[in-house]
C-alpha cells in the first residue's frame, strides 16, 4: 500500500518505510526538486548513520 500524508504528526513517521520532500527548484518557476530518504534501515538495526541514503530527482510540472 502507498500513501501520501503531509503532516508533522509523529505517529504517521513510526509507520513509515520512507520521508518524500519536495521543494521549488529556484531557476525555474515550474521545476520541483524531490528527496527521499529511506528510513528502513533505522527500523532493522536503529539509528546508524552509516546507513543513511538520501536521493535526489527533479520534476517538471506540467
């Protein structure tokens, strides 16, 4: 199951597999950036910052 949720509630983070953020890229009006950051290694082992990966994209909005 895939769901999108924008909130600051932290109930919704304990449950999440992943962290989705998009942001206006500067040069271009229509332009998103987007991150995500995986967060199942910090389920399996706890917080190891060794196994932290944040990917970046970008998006053209229509």
């Amino acid at each position: 199951m895939q769901i999108i949720i924008i909130s600051l509630k932290e109930e919704f983070y304990n449950k999440a597999d992943a962290l989705i953020g998009i942001y206006p890229e500067p040069a271009a009006c229509s332009t998103s950036g987007v991150l995500a950051f995986d967060l199942t290694p910090y389920k399996q082992t706890g917080l190891n910052e060794s196994s932290t990966s944040i990917m970046e994209s970008t998006v053209v909005n229509p």
